[in-house]
C-alpha cells in the first residue's frame, strides 16, 4: 500500500511576523505600499495555491515567494526576508505563542474566533466592494 494523504483538517492562516508593519487586512490590501512578500514551499504546494488563490478572491497586496521548504520559511520571517505565509494553524502555533508573530486572518476557523474569517469580510474591506 501506499500514502495517498490524510483524512484531516486544519485552520488555514495568514501569519505574519511582529516586524511586518501589518496591523489589519486594510493595510494588506492598500496598493499605495510596496507588497509584502509571503512564502511557501513549492509550485504547486497547499500554501502556495492557498495564497495564490487569497491572492485573487481578496486582492492581497504581497508578493508570493516559493522555494522555502521545511523550517526554511519560518526561518526567513525570523530574518525578515519574508514577512508572512498562508499554512495551516497548527504548523506556526509555537512561531506565534513565542511572540515572532500573529495570525493576521483565518480560513475554516471554529464559531467565536478571535481571528478575523476571510469568508466574513466587509464588501467594503475589498477593493471594487466585491
């Protein structure tokens, strides 16, 4: 037999580190600033096609940054090379609980979430208020 994939689900985040200069989803869709850059593993990934597609539906101003494998990533916005990511809540619970970062938005989050539901945006937040 082989590993096809797993039956399980997780919150998906965007997270960005304390030095990010993002306080709400406002300032992440103002286009008068430079893009942030947010990573992920490779083409093809969950967390590329999750910011690819975030990307889209909400209009984020970042520029998406592949090739960061394993903890490469969580490395980059330690170093500030990168200042976010879009993953699964699980894989940065100990980035955020250590104070490097904080989860700027959620996907698929239990009723009565702290964090903002990308489904539950104002039309007025997004650009054309689509």
């Amino acid at each position: 037999m082989s590993w096809i994939g797993k039956a399980a689900s997780d919150t998906r985040v965007l997270v960005l580190s304390k030095t990010s200069g993002i306080k709400n989803v406002r300032e992440l869709l103002d286009t008068s600033k430079p893009p942030i850059k947010l990573f992920a593993a490779g083409v093809g990934s969950a967390g590329y096609i999750d910011t690819r597609l975030a990307i889209s539906a909400i209009h984020l101003n970042v520029q998406l940054i592949p090739g960061y494998n394993g903890s490469e990533g969580t490395m980059s916005m330690l170093r500030g090379e990168t200042q976010g990511t879009i993953g699964s809540q699980s894989s940065y619970t100990q980035f955020v609980g250590d104070g490097n970062g904080y989860y700027l938005l959620e996907a698929g989050g239990p009723p009565g979430s702290k964090i903002p539901q990308a489904d539950q945006l104002p039309k007025t937040t997004m650009p054309g208020g689509c």
